[in-house]
C-alpha cells in the first residue's frame, strides 16, 4: 500500500510539472494585443444570414 501512494504522489507532481510547464510555455508564445488593431473574425460565407 505504502508503495502504491508513492507512485500515486510521482503521478501527481509530474502531472503538476507538465502542467506549469504548458502554462509557461502558452504565457510566453501568445500573441499581444496591441490597442487598435482590428479584431479579425473568420465566419463561413455559405452560411446563411438570419439578418
């Protein structure tokens, strides 16, 4: 028993690890908005129009 919540606590600070990393890595690739530029919105044009 005492082996299976040591591999259970690896499990879980690898997963946290991973995860802090893909926060890291999502924090530092994103793009930056800089004010004024135009907010680009691609819809399908065969889609109907409800309007």
């Amino acid at each position: 028993m005492k082996r299976i919540g040591t591999w259970a606590l690896y499990v879980v600070g690898t997963v946290a690890i991973l995860y802090l990393a893909l926060y890291a890595y999502a924090a530092l690739t994103q793009r930056t908005l800089t004010p004024g530029d135009p907010i680009h919105i691609f819809r399908n044009p065969e889609a109907p129009s409800y309007s």
